[in-house]
C-alpha cells in the first residue's frame, strides 16, 4: 500500500511513479520513505528483473495546461517544521533512505525522466543505474534558491558529472533541456515524449 507512489508490475520489470499530483510530486518524508520501501521490495522479488521510476503529467491548477512532471524537488513547506539540530540530522536520514536503496539494490534501476526533473527529483534520476528523458525534460539544481546544498549532487555526483558541471548547476540553478543535459552527461538519450 502506497499512497504517494505507483508501483505496477508488468512481465519481468516494475514501473515506480510519482504520484503526488497536488505538489507536482515534490518529495517529502513519505515519498523519501515509500520509494526506499518499494525499491527494497522490488529489489527482493525475483520476478523483477529491472525497475523503472519515472512521473507523469498533471493539468496546470492555474493554466489548465498539461505539465509533465519527474519531480519538482523536496517539498520546502517540510523544512519549517525543521529547527533543532536533531530534527535536521532525522529528517536528512530520512532523505537519503531512497537514494541508500537505489545504490544497494542489486535489480538495475532506470530514470525515465519525463518532465521537469528539479532537485530532488535531479539527485534521485542521477543516482539510477542509468537515465534517459523525454524531449519534455528539464532539469536544474535549485537548492541554492533556498540557501541550501544539493546534497547528493555535491558528493556522489562529482563522479558522474565532474567539479565544472556541478559547480555550474549547483551556483546557478539553470534549467537544463534534454539536448543539453546529454551534452553534459546528465542523461543518456533524448526520446519524443510518447515513447
């Protein structure tokens, strides 16, 4: 039972999606601690033999126009409730439960980004074992908006993107499109938004 994510089980791979309509599925502590949980459980099944984690496209509350959507980063209302030292350690345990269980899992994970793909959700389509996106895709590290690191970018991802794409993603908080985020190593291929 998960309430903020989709998980269907096709043949022999699963499909995990962002189901937070509300928030363009903007991650908090229960799609940190569902997508853990469900990565872990896929992970174990052997009938899965690979898993995909992608978004989907919402109607604009305000435009009434379609916004494909990966992820559009944490959740900020969440960091309010954060002021003591020791919330701010457990909420960043709790942070880094999902991004724990995609390194670990032994069944190959793929990001299928498919819209705007912002902090978090940027952080957790680099740490699968492979990325690919649409030609709707966009992404940006816009943590430095909020006076705060991307925390995973900053470590993890130095390996994968190199010091000069990290700084330059992390200081400026630019929106990268699809032939620009393969140009930089972000994603592998760019494909039309229907396949």
């Amino acid at each position: 039972g998960y309430s903020v994510l989709k998980v269907e089980k096709k043949e022999n791979y699963a499909i995990l999606t962002f189901d937070r309509p509300d928030k363009f599925n903007a991650a908090n502590a229960q799609i940190f601690s569902e997508l853990a949980a469900a990565v872990k459980e896929l992970d174990a099944d052997k009938e899965v033999g690979c898993m995909i984690l992608t978004g989907q496209t919402f109607t604009h509350p305000k435009k009434g126009t379609a916004f494909p959507v990966f992820s559009a980063g944490a959740d900020v209302e969440q960091f309010a409730s954060i002021g003591q030292t020791e919330a701010g350690f457990d909420f960043i345990k709790v942070c880094f439960e999902p991004f724990k269980a995609i390194e670990f899992s032994e069944t190959p994970i793929i990001a299928a980004v498919n819209g705007a793909a912002f902090g978090f959700g940027f952080e957790i389509s680099g740490t699968c074992d492979m990325c690919f996106c649409s030609k709707s895709a966009k992404f940006a590290l816009k943590e430095i908006n909020h006076g705060a690191v991307p925390a995973w970018t900053v470590t993890r991802g130095l390996e994968k993107l190199g010091k000069q794409v990290v700084a330059y993603l992390a200081l400026s908080a630019v929106e990268v499109g699809p032939e620009e985020a393969k140009r930089l190593g972000i994603v592998l291929d760019v494909f039309e938004d229907d396949d």
